[in-house]
C-alpha cells in the first residue's frame, strides 16, 4: 500500500476526521467507538514462526547486548534541546537570550536576559547555531533571570514529579527565585517537544518532615541503600493550584505532525519574557507576579557562587583541633569533592 493512500470510498465518509487545534476531533471519534463498539475481527492470518539456524542462535546469544545511554547522559540531552528550541525562537524573534552556566552549577542551568540580536547573529546562529554571547561575556550588570530544566526517567502523572535529593539541594540552597522547568514525557519522549510544567521556585515550599527526608537520603549511599520515596510536587505546592495550571505547550497529537518543535515551546519564550520584564503579569491565571522578584545580575550570580564555594571549602577545612593526623590525612586537610563543580 501507497503511504498516501486515497481512502475517498462513501463508506468511509463517516470516519474522516480533521484534527483541529481546538481539540473538537476528539469528541468525533468518542462517537464514533460508541457507534460501533465491536468493530470486525480481521481475517489476516499470522505468519508461521520461522525457527532459526543453530548456528545463528549460538551467536546472537553470545551477543553483547547495545548499551543504552544512562541517565546523565539522557538528562543533558533534554538541557540540549531545551536549549536549542528556546535559543531557535530567540533568533526568530530576535529578542531574548538563553545563556549557559556551568556544568553541575548549584544554582540553575541556564540564565535569560533581555537581548537584541542583529541580522549577523541571526545569520550565525541559524547556520552555525553560534550564540552571539556567553555567560562570560555579557556585562557585569546584565539583570537575568535563573532557569533550571529537569527530565525525568519516566513520565510525570497528573500530580507532577518529585524532587532528587540533589535536586532539592540545589533549590534550597539558592536564595534567588528560579524558574523550574520539567518535562512531562521524561526521557521517553526525547525526540518531542511535549508538554512543559513551569513552575516559579517561590511556589513551592517545603515541610520540617520533608526536608529531614531530604537531608536524611542526601546522606544515603546508593548503592547500598535506597532512597526513602520523596512527595510530588502537587504535595510542596502552596499556591492553591494544581499542575495543570503551570503546564505550557499542550498541543496535544499535534506534537507529532509539526516538524519544527521549537515553535511549540513559544510560550516558555513568552514566560522568560515576562519575567525578565518589567510590567506585572499572571502565571497560572489568577496569580500576579513582580518581575523583579525573579532578576539578579550577572555580578551577583558570580558572587553567589563564589560565596557558595566559600563556605563549602571553609566547612571540609575545618578539623576539630584535638583530632590526631594519620599517615591517610596526608597533610591534615579534607579535600573538597567536585560535586559543586
């Protein structure tokens, strides 16, 4: 059969269906299953299995299976489309700039600022996806905004996601407002641009018992012991809403038809926008927020990470003074891990 087949039969006429943005077609084919809730069996016959050679299976059974990408590597490649798709609609638009931190950065992944692009930089970054500027190169007094991305291993439910153990670190830790993104389809929908939740990070909150869980799993070793279950989102919200009012690019089936996904995630340009702004506005419906609550410089942000240093090198420092040095204290400092790094 044809890809394009012509399915023009009169028979035919009462299943054709027009999917259309409003979602009206879905109401369409709850008709139609209704119609017809016993449609007919198919006459196709199955095809006989074919046994394979011994010879053959000998081999593929000591065949090393392929391996698959772990989690980290999953979880960059969302930060790397997220990126590109946000950066994609800047250059269009030209206004907006998505900027990069530092790899494992405690604070957030990426930094938004308000940006005029030049028909150059348009040009540049539309052939050879070169950003007109850096973190490191834009001035000192850059007001931004923190964006922080997370994917999950699995598809969000309706309740949303659950915070990591690092993930609430990294959000507790930080004084200044961020914008939390997470995508709903997790690493199985990789290759969509799907549905997005964002969340303001001043919107969540958590309990005296939810942060010893926290404190109490960031202490665990992994591979011994495994995490106590930690609450969804929906839980650690104090805003009233649900998670379906912080949901952005609902598009529905049709993810799957444009080809340009980046178009699809407008509304978190739309959102950066905003909060890099300088006029009030609402997000979710009902709830008005100060731009300037979420906006730090690009100064600042350099000297929060440093100070953050500080105090963790300052802390794997200290010594009691009454402890004796053994020969695997070397020269009686701790050094500090690259977690933060």
């Amino acid at each position: 059969m044809e890809i394009h087949a012509q399915f023009d039969f009169p028979g035919l006429d009462k299943f054709h269906i027009r999917m259309d943005i409003e979602g009206k077609w879905v109401e369409q084919v709850y008709k139609i299953v209704m119609a017809m809730p016993h449609p007919r069996a198919t006459s196709r016959t199955h095809r006989p299995k074919q046994m394979q050679p011994k010879k053959q299976m000998r081999q593929l059974k000591h065949q090393k299976p392929r391996p698959r990408p772990n989690a980290q590597a999953k979880g960059f490649a969302f930060l790397e489309k997220f990126f590109m798709a946000i950066m994609e609609h800047c250059a269009r638009q030209g206004s907006g700039l998505l900027v990069v931190l530092a790899c494992q950065h405690p604070m957030a992944d990426f930094a938004y600022c308000r940006y005029t692009w030049t028909w150059e930089e348009q040009e540049a970054f539309s052939t050879l996806k070169h950003p007109p500027h850096t973190i490191s190169t834009l001035p000192c007094a850059t007001p931004v905004v923190l964006v922080n991305a997370y994917t999950k291993a699995k598809a969000m439910t309706s309740r949303g996601p659950s915070f990591s153990p690092h993930e609430f670190n990294r959000l507790d830790q930080c004084a200044i407002a961020s914008l939390l993104v997470f995508d709903m389809f997790g690493v199985e929908g990789i290759d969509i641009h799907g549905p997005l939740v964002a969340v303001p990070s001043n919107d969540v909150s958590f309990s005296i018992e939810e942060r010893m869980l926290y404190l109490e799993n960031l202490g665990k070793d992994t591979k011994k012991h495994f995490y106590d279950r930690a609450p969804l989102l929906s839980r650690q919200l104090h805003t009233g809403c649900i998670i379906a009012d912080y949901t952005l690019s609902t598009s529905g089936p049709l993810i799957f038809e444009d080809n340009d996904g980046s178009l699809l995630w407008s509304e978190v340009w739309d959102l950066c926008n905003a909060l890099i702004g300088r006029d009030e506005f609402t997000h979710p419906h009902g709830i008005v927020r100060t731009p300037a609550t979420y906006q730090t410089t690009v100064q600042a942000l350099h000297q929060s990470l440093a100070d953050l240093h500080a105090t963790v090198e300052s802390e794997s420092l200290l010594l009691p003074v009454n402890e004796e040095l053994n020969d695997d204290q070397g020269d009686g400092y701790e050094h500090t891990s690259n977690e933060y790094m």
